[in-house]
C-alpha cells in the first residue's frame, strides 16, 4: 500500500505560490493598452452653437469624464507622482471602446477643473434652444465621475432652461433622476422648475393649448414628486415639497384658469375642487409672517425676502381667484377662500411694498452716482493743464481696454493705408487725380469712424439690455405681482 505524500509547506504558502507575481516595481515601455471599462465609453458630445462652450465640454470630458472610466491601475499610472517622468518620456495610450486617449500626468487636487466655475461659464454660452439637448448626458457624466451639484446648481440651471423654453429637458433629467442626479428633495428647486410651466401659460395669455399642456406638465411634476427616487417616503414631513400650499398652489392655478377660460367653469373633471381641497388642507404650513420697511443701512436681505414671498403667494393668489370663480365649488370651499384671500392681499400687499421701496432707493442712488461721476468728469477736463508737445512725446501711450474696438481699428487703419497707397501709385494716371486720392483716403477715415460709434452705440445698448435682463430677474416677484390682473 502507497503512503500518501506529506506536502512540505503549509496551505497558506502553497496559495500564495500559485498567486500570479506582480511585477509593479519592474520597468515597462508605455504603449498602448486596452482598459478595462468601468462605465462603458466616455460619452461624445455634439457639437453646439458655441465654440467657447465646445472647448468647455472637451476639458471636462478629457479631465473630469474620462478619469472615471479608467480602472483603478491606470488612475495611480495617471495621479502617482513617481509614474510622471515614465509618461512624460513614453506616451500611453488607452483604448476605451474603440477610441484612443493618451494619458498624461496630473495632480488629482489641482488639475481637474472646478465644477462650479466652467458650470457658471458653461450656463453664459448656452444662448440657443439646441444647446441644451447635452444636458441630461452632461448630468450624467458629472454624477458618474462623482461631481455632486448642489441643489441652488439645479436651480439656477433650471430657470436658465425654463428661459430658453425647454421644459422638455428638464422633464428628462427628472424622468432619470437616477443617473442624472436631478432629484426634487429640495422645496427651492420644485418651485423653480414649476413656475416654469406657470410662466409659460402666463406669457402665452393663457391660450387654450398652452395652458392645457403646462397643466399636464404640473401634474407630471407633482406625480413624480410621490416616487421613490424624489419624495416618496413612508412619512410626510412637513418641509417636503409634496405638502408645500404654494407648491400646490401652482397646479391649482393651471387647473383653475384653464376650467375658467376654456371649459365653461363647471369642473366635470373635479381637479378645481381636489387641489382647492389640498390647499385648505395645508394651509396651516403657509407662514405668511408679516415684513417691515427696509430699514437705511442694513443688509439686503429684507428686501430679498419679500421679493422671494411675492414668487411663492403670487400664483396662489391667482389661483384662489381662479376658483372662486368656478360655479360648482363646493359652498364650503368658496367661504374658505372669500374669507383667506384677504389675509393673503395684504400679505403681498406688504411685500411689494418693501421691494419697491428698495428699488427705488436704487435707483436713486444709482442716479446720484452717474451724476456726480458726469460732474468729477467734466472739472477734471476743466483743470488739466495743457500738455506740452514734449511732455506728450515722452508719455507711454495707455494700454487699451478694449480689444475689439482695437482690432477694429486697426483694420479701417490698414484699409486707409492701402488705399492710400495706391492713390500714390495712380497719381500720374489719367483716371485717379490727386482730389480723388484724399476724398478717398477721406472716405475711409469717416468710415471707419462711424463703424467704431456704431459698435459703441451697440455695446451699451447690449449692456443696458443685460442690466435690464438683471434686474428683471432679481425683482421678479414684484413683476409677477404687478401682473396680478392678468387672467
């Protein structure tokens, strides 16, 4: 009978000498290698209306997005200080579906752009409706590359994309909340991205169609509020948007304008009655606390919050209009609204008060300091001695502050110069008298004049329009308000 063979090294030798070596400390020659995806291919972007915001969406993609399809071995090849002079001297590629990246060294604190900044840049350039199809793919990027938005990014992006008109996307990225990020926990940003579909109906004069498809688009909205992935918890709390009145004040506005205007006023449907019910029903959660003058001095934010009640109770106002004057209301719910409309009145009654008030202290002031640097500039011209023709020689010329103007410049200059010279060239020719050279070389000097003014006249004119455009966004509940007629 054969003895059985006594193994010499114990099983926890025997499993590591059957591990495959690693060999990270030997050299190798950086070629190519193929990784081993970790999200799939790093997404391609189209191209948009902006060369400015492709070169953004390029830096992001090749310093932030792809990072977070490598594997763990090509992130310490990319980030470790020891592997920068061996990447330096030999490139390394990477193929990650079927596309070619070369990797070269970085400093994972440093280097990768700030999220907050290119996104602020990225809203600036984004001035077509077509531009904001990368969006949801943009969110989705960002979250799996772990760059978290903070929910006032989701808003600010939300009203930017409630400007250009496109609701849509922004349905989208909440229908993926999951991958995109765009999750409506946050009170602020519901009310954003409603009051997009209630300033969509206001500014169509509440036409039939309009009205009827911001309608649905609420209700998707408030629908998608109840899932999982938003506000679905077990227990309603009382900050969840869900519960919020001015949030289901907003539906009830569309509900009730649109039964009003274009369905007789009978509500067949019962949504009148239903959100009219909810409101009351939650009404205890409207802390309409009462606000006071802006006091000299202080700080703004008295005034920023009497701006931001007028956008929450403005609609609500309206809303409770609009009901009360559905003819198959419950007598009950009718006496409930005659009796809370004037409390909210004087509401924001007080409340528009104080913004105006703050908007004419501004302007006040911004008058006084345009007249007062108009003043300073003229005695400055009034005081300057006259500059010798030495002195001026010797006086560095300033540097411009503008460089298109420059350019411009520079181009009707080199334009008056040829022209110029080939007047010379033709003096002696029988077609080109010397007269004709300087009407023409005068011509082109008053052009180019009346070019750089009417350039100027342009770039103020844009520049009042975007303070306008400014303003018009910091005092929009006291707009909302003022168009509290409008149904």
């Amino acid at each position: 009978m054969a003895t059985p063979r006594m193994s010499l090294r114990c099983r926890t030798c025997l499993r590591q000498s059957t591990r495959p070596t690693r060999c990270l400390n030997l050299p190798r020659t950086f070629s190519t290698s193929s990784a081993h995806q970790r999200h799939g291919a790093v997404t391609t972007f189209p191209p948009t209306s902006s060369p400015e915001l492709d070169a953004i969406i390029a830096t992001f993609r090749t310093q932030v997005f792809l990072p977070a399809h490598l594997p763990a071995h090509h992130l310490r090849l990319l980030h470790r200080p020891k592997h920068q002079q061996q990447l330096l001297a030999e490139p390394f590629n990477v193929e990650i579906a079927d596309e070619t990246f070369r990797l070269s060294p970085r400093d994972p604190f440093r280097d990768p752009p700030s999220t907050t900044t290119f996104l602020q840049q990225m809203l600036g350039l984004m001035k077509q409706p077509q531009d904001w199809t990368i969006l949801p793919t943009f969110l989705t990027e960002l979250r799996i590359a772990k760059r978290r938005l903070k929910p006032g990014q989701f808003e600010k992006l939300t009203r930017k994309a409630n400007e250009m008109g496109r609701h849509d996307i922004i349905e989208r990225c909440i229908q993926q909340a999951d991958r995109t990020g765009f999750i409506l926990r946050d009170v602020r940003l519901v009310r954003e991205v409603l009051w997009g579909a209630y300033r969509r109906a206001q500014e169509s004069k509440w036409d039939s169609i309009t009205t009827k498809r911001a309608l649905q688009y609420a209700e998707r909205i408030a629908h998608r509020l109840d899932s999982e992935d938003h506000c679905g918890e077990v227990k309603i709390r009382r900050d969840d948007p869900c519960v919020q009145p001015d949030v289901i004040g907003i539906v009830m506005l569309l509900a009730a304008v649109r039964e009003v205007k274009h369905l007789g006023g009978k509500d067949e449907e019962k949504k009148v009655a239903m959100y009219t019910e909810r409101l009351r029903s939650r009404w205890d959660l409207a802390s309409l606390a009462p606000l006071g003058k802006q006091e000299s001095g202080s700080n703004n934010s008295q005034w920023r919050r009497a701006n931001e009640e007028l956008q929450r109770w403005t609609p609500v106002r309206k809303a409770m209009e609009a009901a009360s004057r559905v003819s198959t209301l419950q007598p009950e719910l009718k006496t409930w609204l005659k009796t809370t409309i004037p409390t909210l009145e004087e509401h924001l009654r007080m409340a528009a008060g104080v913004v105006s008030e703050h908007v004419e202290s501004r302007n006040t002031k911004a008058t006084a300091s345009s007249s007062s640097s108009s003043s300073s500039s003229g005695l400055d011209q009034e005081s300057t001695p006259p500059t010798s023709a030495a002195a001026a020689a010797n006086t560095a010329p300033e540097k411009p502050t503008r460089s298109f103007f420059d350019r411009l410049l520079g181009r009707a200059v080199e334009a008056a110069q040829g022209n110029n010279n080939a007047a010379i060239s033709n003096e002696n020719s029988p077609s080109m008298s010397k007269d004709g050279g300087d009407d023409l070389e005068m011509h082109t000097k008053n052009g180019a004049e009346d070019e750089i003014i009417n350039a100027e006249e342009g770039e103020k004119v844009e520049e009042k329009k975007q303070q306008s455009k400014r303003s018009g966004d910091q005092h929009r509940g006291l707009k909302w308000y003022q168009e509290l007629g409008n149904l």
